[in-house]
C-alpha cells in the first residue's frame, strides 16, 4: 500500500464514504503478510517508497508465487531477481500478467497503478559478458520508477569507446559502471565525469580474476573519488540505488 493509497482510505472513513470496519479489512494485513514460510512486508513502499523485492536463489517456485501474489495483491510491482523458468511458470500461473526477463534472470508484474517516472539511470559495461548483471540493473532501475538505459561495451582497453558516449553520460542523474576482469571502469569513468557512479563487479575474467574478487578490491581501491560499490553480481543492488538516486535527483529539479 502506498501513502497515496492510505491518505484516501482514511478520507473516505472520514467523510463517511467508508465503513471502519472495510477499512479495517484492507489495512489487516500491515504491517506483513505472514505466509508461514515467509513475512512479506508489505508496509515498505509506506516507508521507504520501494517494494520489497524476492530473491529468488534458494526459494522453491511455489513459495516465489506465492510472495509474489501477496505483493501483487496489495498492488505493488513485482520484482524477483536471481531466478529463472521453473519460478516463472509458477508465479505466472498466478498472475498471468508477469514476465520473465532472461539476460536479467528477473520476474517482473507491474503493479495496480504504473510508477511515475523519475530521474534518468544510465547503466555501462565494460563488455558483452557483463550484459546479464547490467541488465539486472537496469531492469530493476526502470521496475522503481526511473527512467534507464544501457550502453554496452565501453571498457578501458578500447577507451575511445567510452569517450564516444560523454553526452549520454552528462544526461544521466547517476551512473551504474558493470564490469569484471580488473574492474577498472569505474575509476576511469569518475575521472571524467560529474555524476556519481556505482560500481558493479562481475565475476566475468579468467582464473585470477577470482570470480570478481579482483575487480571488487580493485573498485574498493579505487583513487577516483565519487564510486560508491556495491557486491560481486549484484546489479540488483546497484539498480536500487540508482532509483533512488534518480529519484531525489529529480525532486531537487523540479523546486
């Protein structure tokens, strides 16, 4: 439930529009919905403004459906990350509607009421391997209300690549830098620009890469101020934040 949602259950008990009991009803299951198995919460978008968000690793496919139809039902998107076809026939069996997204390993349901959009969340990959993390990011950065968009293959060994998108860069309220080996996109793209960056390593390279150690220390160690990072794969993570980065970016804008 959102606090628009709230604000116009509580007008209509006051104007008398509403029973307290129907009210009652329709606020029962807050602050979670305890499935057994799981407690969805339910009353995040009220205080943070996001979704909770399924990690799909490790969870049985009915057990995905069913945090995602409890999501679904209080009108909140759907988001399940880190899954993949045995979950999605699942939760579609259920919400009809849902989609599954196969780069981005990602199960997605608009909710009742489509977010507005805000902001603008620019997502680079230093290749083509690190496309699936990327997407992730992306997906989950337009699925929270912003505005994003991907540019692939832009790494440092070819950097008159990178340097062929600054306009692209300079639109952007916030930059998502996706890339394994030795990870060092990142510091060269805060070398350049006036946006913050979040750095996403990926266990994409060879033996020493270490499956993204590698590139994680070395966006850790970074000189270039502005990089904030975020774990090894995780461009669910950095998709998030982007989102609310964009989001505040946006509100400032329009003062």
């Amino acid at each position: 439930m959102r606090v628009s949602e709230v604000r116009d259950l509580l007008a209509q008990v006051a104007d008398g529009e509403l029973p307290v009991d129907d009210a009652v009803h329709r606020l029962r299951y807050q602050p979670f919905d305890d499935l057994g198995f799981a407690r969805v919460d339910t009353h995040r978008p009220l205080r943070t403004g996001m979704p909770e968000v399924i990690y799909g690793a490790s969870k049985a496919p009915e057990q995905v459906a069913a945090i995602a139809t409890s999501i679904a039902q209080h009108g909140q998107p759907v988001l399940v990350t880190k899954t993949g076809l045995q979950a999605f026939d699942a939760v579609r069996a259920r919400l009809p509607n849902a989609e599954f997204h196969p780069d981005a390993r990602m199960i997605t349901h608009a909710g009742h009421v489509p977010p507005e959009r805000h902001g603008h969340v620019l997502v680079l990959t230093g290749g083509t391997s690190d496309k699936p993390i990327a997407a992730e990011a992306e997906l989950t950065a337009h699925m929270l209300g912003a505005h994003a968009s991907t540019i692939h293959d832009v790494g440092v060994a070819g950097i008159h690549r990178l340097l062929a998108q600054r306009e692209p860069m300079e639109a952007a309220d916030v930059i998502v830098a996706v890339a394994g080996m030795e990870g060092a996109l990142p510091s060269v793209l805060s070398g350049l620009i006036d946006r913050p960056v979040i750095a996403v390593p990926t266990s994409v390279g060879y033996g020493a890469s270490l499956g993204g150690l590698t590139a994680l220390l070395a966006m850790l160690s970074g000189c270039a101020p502005g990089v904030s990072v975020v774990n090894i794969d995780n461009g669910f993570g950095a998709g998030y934040q982007a989102a609310l980065i964009a989001r505040r970016s946006a509100s400032q804008d329009a003062k």
